[in-house]
C-alpha cells in the first residue's frame, strides 16, 4: 500500500522522545488528547510550530572584532490571534528550546484566553559578556532580522530571561525605525513612559502570588506561616517571594545561579531583594546560612516556587521534595518523570502555563492601552489581572476535579481545546 503523503519518517524534533523542552512538551501534549474528543483529529497543528526564524546577527564588538550570534523568532501557533511571547538572551538558548517556549506561550495564552498565540525568541549568548553598547547593537540588528515576521498585529515579543524594560525600547525603537513611524504597540514590557503599562514589571510575580493563594484557600492551607522556598531571585521569584512574605509567609530557602541559602526563622525579604540588586544574586547574603545546590530541593517547605529555568525538577531530585505545593514561576521546569512523581507524592503542582501566566496578561493590557491611546491606573490593572487569574485558575480547578487529572493535564485541556476549536471553525486553506 502506498504510504500516504506527509506520513514519512518524523524528523527528530517530532519525536516525542527528542531530549529537552520540547520533548517535553510533546509528552503533554500526548497526555492530553484523549481528553480532546472530536477535537483530537486537530492535534498534530500542535506538535509543530507554525514558523520558525534561525537568523544570524552580527555585531562590531568594542574591540573591533565582529562576532556572531544565533537568534531565533518561533510562532508556535497562531489560530487565536497574533503571536506573542517574550525574548531571552542566554547561552543555552537553542532553537529547540525556543520552540518548547513557544509552545508554552499557545498554551498560556489560551488557558487565560487572552487573544492570543503563541510565539518566542531568543539569542544564544551571554550577555553578562556584552558592554552595554554592544548589547544595544545585539538587540537592534535581532529586531531588524526578525521584523519581517513581528508587528503590533502579527507578533509582539516582551522581556523573559536577561532582557528587560531597556532592551524592549530598543526593539520598539528598531522596528519604529524601521517602518518609519512610532509603533508602540510591536512589544510589550517597555518602559512606563514610552507606551508600558503600570503594574507589568510585577505582574508575573503576583500571578503566582494570586494562584498560589487560591491553590492554599481550595486545599486548606494557611499562607501566614507557610514556609516557602524559591528558586530564581529575579523579576519573577524575587516578586513572588516578597508578595508571599507580605502575605505572612516565611521565604526559608532561595537558590540563584550564585548559590542557596537558608534561614528556618525566615529571610529577611527586602533585605534581600536589596542585595541581590546590589551584588546581582542571593550568595553572600548576611542573613542566612549557605547550603548545597542540590540540599536545596529536600529543604523543609509548605510551597517551593521553582522560577529560573527549564528542567530543574527531575526525577533526581522530585522524591525529595517536602512542600505540599510546587507553583511554577519558570516555564518549563519540571520533567514529565517528576510531575508523576510528584502527582503521586500527592504534591500539588501549579502548572507554568497558568501559574506565570499574569506576565502576559498584563503585556495584554498593554498592548490594548497602546491601541487606545487611553492609559489605566494601577490599580485598575492589578485588579483586572487578579481577576482574569481568578477566573482562569477556578475553571482549570474544575476541570482537574470532573477528569480526575492533573492540573497541568486540566490547564492543558482548557487550552488545547480552545486552540484547536478556533482552528476547526476557521477551517484548511486552502
Ligand atoms: N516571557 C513571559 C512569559 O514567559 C511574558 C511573555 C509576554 O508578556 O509576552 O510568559
């Protein structure tokens, strides 16, 4: 019999045991399709992204040298709306991740059913290695490479891992260059004063704070006293764990890419927040005791937030986990082998795709306040996002409840469904 067309041997990122993020990702997305009904003939659109950009960028170092780096745009799938997702810069960044990241962000998008998406980039580089000015040059010839395929409708990138508030004025800067007109709305996460919203910077961290504490309410936990341990002091842990400790919870443990320390009476938060500012990470830290990398992940905890990167609960260390909770800040970081682990430890775990999904909710807000010229106030953002993650994280609860599945299974299950419905209604082209 002939082999039908298209049904060739996969390439090995289609192969759900490629190593890495976006084998990971293909394992949830296994996980869920028998819960997806008629909609489950659609499931394949999810297994490939839409689009993916490899471009070079080349740069004039201080020195005179010209280096080169790799970047990549990723559009995972766009059936909802335009793509959005953010941009990092780091060393391991490679096109596979990025896809995963990409991936994660259609699903996020979905779960909150903000119109959007999904999409991501990054560069492969350092750029703790970079002067300032070649930071800029980096980041200015990326957005050049990568404008063919962004825009304020067709996709709008925003901070993720070492890019910021700076980095995303020069992107809008670029592209407004570019296309030789002011177009605030092509990224999200800038500036206040150049078209950002209030309440972005913080909005990842609070997302988390606020499932966090209806995860607590739905399970009978008390926030004040719980002891919390943290895993990335940055935009996102380092906000989430201030919100926490605001909220009368004891931040015991934290862990950075300068070491974990530990405090059984509490660390003092703001203390800290001070110091990591100052020195660009928690080691040295007065206030605490050193403690091993790995010790890290046994310490006595009610709630652990993992929110640095990809793959930091395996099944090397899952079994020694001690909270009731696991809310993940990072997108990724937990391993299909460790979630079940986990699940049958009887650890809650707060999925990625709905526990940092405030970040984006309020690039959305943004990026509307952008279109309509007409800017809200702080707190009428904080409570819109409070309520969307409410909303989000309630009917994603239920779902769990009547299938009797994982959260990250039920979020997945919102998200997919939605995703694919949309792609159902708007049908094959041609
Ligand atoms: N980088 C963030 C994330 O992973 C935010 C993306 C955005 O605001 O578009 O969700």
């Amino acid at each position: 019999m002939a082999t039908p067309a298209g049904n060739h041997p996969l390439p090995s990122y289609l192969d759900p045991n490629h190593l890495g993020p976006w084998g990971v990702y293909l394992q949830q997305v296994d996980r869920v399709t028998p819960y997806l009904g008629s909609l489950a003939r659609w499931v394949e659109t999810l297994k490939r992204p839409k689009r993916a950009l490899i471009v070079d960028v080349p740069i004039e170092m201080d020195n005179g040298t010209i280096a080169h780096f790799e970047g990549y745009r990723v559009q995972h799938n766009l059936s909802r709306g335009p793509g959005k997702g953010g941009v990092r810069f780091h060393q391991d960044v490679t096109l596979s991740e990025v896809m995963a990241l990409s991936a994660w962000m259609s699903i996020k998008n979905a779960a909150v059913n903000v119109p959007y998406g999904g999409a991501k980039g990054g560069i492969r580089v350092d750029p703790k290695k970079l002067t300032r000015s070649e930071l800029e040059r980096l980041t200015r010839r990326y957005t050049s490479e990568i404008g063919i395929i962004i825009g304020p409708s067709n996709d709008i990138p925003a901070p993720d891992v070492n890019t910021n508030a700076q980095i995303m004025a020069w992107m809008m800067d670029t592209y407004s260059m570019n296309v030789g007109a002011t177009a605030t709305g092509v990224v999200t996460g800038k500036p206040v004063d150049l078209g950002g919203s209030l309440g972005r910077v913080e909005a990842t961290g609070r997302g988390v704070f606020t499932v966090g504490c209806e995860a607590a309410r739905l399970t009978g936990m008390t926030i004040a006293g719980a002891r919390v341990a943290v895993q990335g002091f940055g935009n996102v842990g380092g906000t989430a764990g201030k919100l926490f400790a605001e909220a009368g919870a004891k931040v015991v443990a934290v862990q950075d890419h300068t070491g974990s320390i530990h405090n059984a009476k509490g660390l003092d938060v703001p203390a800290l927040l001070a110091h990591v500012q100052q020195t660009g990470g928690v080691g040295g830290f007065a206030g605490a005791d050193v403690m091993g990398n790995d010790e890290f992940w046994g310490v006595a905890c009610d709630i652990m937030i993992p929110a640095a990167l990809e793959s930091q609960i395996t099944q090397d260390n899952a079994g020694r986990i001690q909270a009731k909770m696991v809310i993940e800040g990072a997108n990724g970081p937990t391993t299909p082998e460790a979630d079940d682990i986990l699940n049958d430890k009887g650890v809650l775990v707060v999925p990625d795709v709905i526990a940092n999904a405030g970040g984006v909710t309020v690039s959305y807000f943004e990026w509307v306040q952008d279109f309509s010229s007409f800017f809200w106030t702080e707190d009428e953002i904080n409570a819109r996002l409070v309520r969307i993650m409410k909303e989000a994280f309630a009917g994603v609860w239920q779902v769990a409840q009547e299938n009797k599945v994982s959260l990250r299974t039920a979020t997945f299950i919102v998200a997919c469904k939605r995703m694919l419905h949309a792609r159902e209604m708007r049908g094959l082209y041609p």
